[in-house]
C-alpha cells in the first residue's frame, strides 16, 4: 500500500475512498486503510443503496427505527448519518494531522433537490449543522440551479464538495462560485476562511464511455483514433484552469486571509472499458493540489501497480488538440456533459428511491 502514502507525500494528491458501509467501520478496516495512505472518503446515494440493501449490518438499528414507528425517510437518514458520524471519527486525527487539507468526509444532500436552489440550500445548511464536524463536506451538485447554493454555502463558511461535473463551463462556473463565496464569506466580521474547504468533482469514466460509444457510431479513422482520449484530456484543460484562477491578485487577497484552493477531485476513476488499464484514470491525472476517489478495486489495483509520477500537466497542447479534434469528427460536446449530468442525478435519484421503496417494504414485515 505504500504507493497511496507516496501519491500525497511525492506528487500532493490525496486518495480518498469512494465507498462507505458500516463493516468498514466497524470492523477497524476503514482506519487500515486511513493507515495505508487513504486519506479521505465519498460516499453518494447510490453507495449506501448497496450497502443497507446489501448487509445485515444496518437490521439492528432499522428494526430500532420502526419500533418507534419513524418514517421511512427519517430511518434512512438517521442510518446513513451513524456511518457518516463513524466515518468522520476514523479521519478526523488526519484532518488535525494535516491542519485540514484531508481527513474529509462527504455526505450528499437529497438527490431530488438536484433543480431546486432554495431546498438544495436548506438541506446543505441541515446537514451542515446536525452533523456539525469540522471534517464533513456536504455535497451539492453542480447543476444550473445548484451553482448558487454553492456559492451561498461557502459564504456562510461551510465546507463543500461540488459534485456531477462533466465540463469545462460548469467547471469554470463552480470556480466562480467558490471564489465569491469566499470574497462573501471574508466580509463576514470574525471570519477565518482557513476553516473553508471545498472540493470540485470532475467525473471522469464517464466521458470517456459515452464520448467512445458515439465516435464508435461515428466510425471513420479520425474518429475511432480519439478512443479513450477524451475524459483525460478534459480533465488536463480543468488543472490548466485550476491553475490560473486561483493566481494573481484576487486570489492572492483571500490566500492572504487563509483561503484554500478548492481542489479537483478526479471522480468515477474506475475503468469501464477493459480494453483500458485499470488504474488509466489515477496514473494520467496526478499532480499537485488534487483528489482521486477510488473505488475498492482501483485502491487495490494501484496500490499494487500504480504508476507514481506527475501527469496533469503533461502532454497539454496534445490535449487541447483532442478536444478541438472531438467536434471536428462529429461529437456534441455539450451534448455529451448535459446527458451525463441528466444521467447522474437521475442514477441517484433511482438508487434514493429505490432504497425507500425496499425500506417501506422491510418495516412492513418488521411490524408483523
């Protein structure tokens, strides 16, 4: 395991685990891996969807829940914020340790807020306060309508992970949105902006899986040639614009007050194609000030044959010309990142209803 110690201490990026279930907690396993070099983690609806449907683990405290006859939905927040609180006990000594770079954990708000500004900021600022721990990250999507709850949430100094990124604009956007936050946040008498972290998720295996299938459909040499090219390279172009907003002189005044960059995040890293590496999605994407949130098999697959070396910002002109290249041969790049993020929020919204649907079903039986 000891390249996912080298990843952060040679080359600055920080593996955080993308899964989260009570075994890992309770089982010491998630503090093994914290010790191994993991130092963060994600979880999503879709990831507790498998792990309350898919263990006994969580019997004891539902069957608790519906004694006192709670609604379905108040069961199955009261379930997944015990993993949450358990998780952020396990990292919260990295998140002293690393004077809050890492040690986060990520809890999303309700998948059926994804369009709604005003419910999504409420339930952020929910979230935020129940659980009230320094290394939580609430997440919101970035979608149109989430981008100003992004912004109210880091003015009133709560720390986010910005998720469902397929593209450069809307990355560009929740830049944007964290910077004013912030410049908000520091007009706020008292406030120390040291204590604000973020983090913006660019899914990445998606777009490659998508972009493929229709240069496949498209099927001439020029096309066929950009297979499995496009997801690094869009995330190449994100670094190069990470780089340049947070330099010069706007920055620099809120670095001086103790603002954090807010962090890419490379998210959905492993490979769908196994045509492809299995660690493609970790190797081509290090380098400093970044996230790579992997699943179970991807932590093991690169802690065994990782590559450990500085790849983001290298290779970028050749990059650029990937991306110019893509709507020479026919690809509808905002196509693309609008059917992703129409895809995402509809898998967790799927996966949300899906649970309280198995968990309506559950407390039927367990009421006799």
């Amino acid at each position: 395991m000891d390249r996912l110690i080298r990843l952060f201490a040679e080359q600055g990026q920080s593996p955080w685990l993308d899964n989260l279930k009570r075994g890992y907690i309770t089982s010491g396993q998630l503090a093994s891996l914290r010790t191994a070099g993991i130092r963060g983690l994600t979880s999503n609806p879709t990831i507790f969807q498998k792990a309350i449907e898919g263990s006994p683990d969580y019997d004891d405290q539902f069957r608790s829940l519906t004694a006192s006859r709670s609604a379905t939905i108040d069961s199955y927040w009261a379930m997944v914020l015990a993993d949450i609180r358990g998780a952020l006990d396990v990292f919260a000594p990295l998140h002293d340790a690393s004077a809050g770079v890492d040690g986060y954990v990520s809890v999303e708000v309700d998948p059926g807020l994804a369009h709604d500004t005003a419910g999504t900021e409420r339930a952020a600022r929910e979230l935020s306060t129940i659980i009230n721990r320094p290394n939580l990250m609430v997440k919101v999507p970035a979608t149109v309508e989430g981008i100003p709850a992004i912004r109210q949430m880091i003015a009133e100094g709560r720390s986010i992970n910005v998720t469902l990124i397929f593209s450069l604009d809307r990355y560009r956007a929740v830049v944007d949105a964290y910077i004013d936050g912030l410049e908000q946040y520091a007009a706020v008498p008292g406030a120390d902006l040291s204590q604000v972290a973020s983090v913006a998720s660019f899914f990445i295996s998606r777009v490659d899986t998508e972009i493929d299938r229709r240069l496949d459909v498209i099927g001439s040499p020029e096309a066929l040639a950009l297979r499995g090219k496009a997801a690094i390279a869009q995330a190449k172009l994100a670094y190069a614009h990470f780089e340049n907003a947070f330099s010069g002189p706007r920055w620099d005044r809120l670095a001086a007050r103790g603002a954090r960059v807010q962090r890419p995040l490379w998210a959905s890293t492993s490979t769908k194609n196994p045509a492809y590496p299995d660690t493609l999605y970790v190797d081509e994407l290090i380098g400093p000030n970044t996230v790579n949130t992997l699943p179970d098999a991807t932590v093991e697959a690169f802690a065994d044959h990782g590559t450990i070396a500085r790849t983001i910002d290298a290779a970028v002109d050749e990059a650029h010309h990937v991306w110019r290249s893509l709507p020479n041969v026919g690809i509808d790049l905002d196509g693309v990142a609008a059917q992703l993020e129409r895809e995402g929020v509809s898998s967790f919204q799927k996966s949300f209803t899906e649970l309280l649907d198995v968990l309506d079903a559950k407390a039927v039986t367990l009421r006799g």
